[in-house]
C-alpha cells in the first residue's frame, strides 16, 4: 500500500469504520448492549462488512482497466 494513494471511499470506509467500534467498545457499552439481540449481531456484521472491504482494497485491489 505504501507506493499507491489511498482512495477517499477507503478513508470514508475506515472512518466508518473507527465509529462504529467506537460505538461499540465504548466504556460503559450501554449504547450496545441495550440493542436486540438481533441488532447486535447485524451491527457486528456491519462492522466485519466494512472491515472486509477495507481489506480487499489494500491487501486485493483491482486493477482497473485501461491503467498499467
């Protein structure tokens, strides 16, 4: 990753990211853990979601056609 620009939809992503386990991980967890079971685990995906994007953008990036 070093020699390629980070793409502003990574940063967005990361961003998002950083929130939302921010969220999460808060210290009293009150936020979280009064969501519905159900809840919980759509946000935990929501997060795995975004983290896998993240991911594949700087482990996996495509090459995009017409550029070398």
């Amino acid at each position: 990753m070093a020699d390629r620009t980070v793409t502003l939809a990574l940063k967005q992503r990361a961003r998002k990211l950083s929130s939302l386990l921010t969220l999460i991980c808060r210290a009293d967890g009150d936020s979280f853990e009064s969501l519905s079971p159900t809840d919980r685990e759509n946000v935990l995906w929501l997060a795995s979601d975004l983290a896998d994007e993240i991911d594949a953008e700087v482990n996996h990036p495509v090459k995009k056609k017409g550029r070398t």
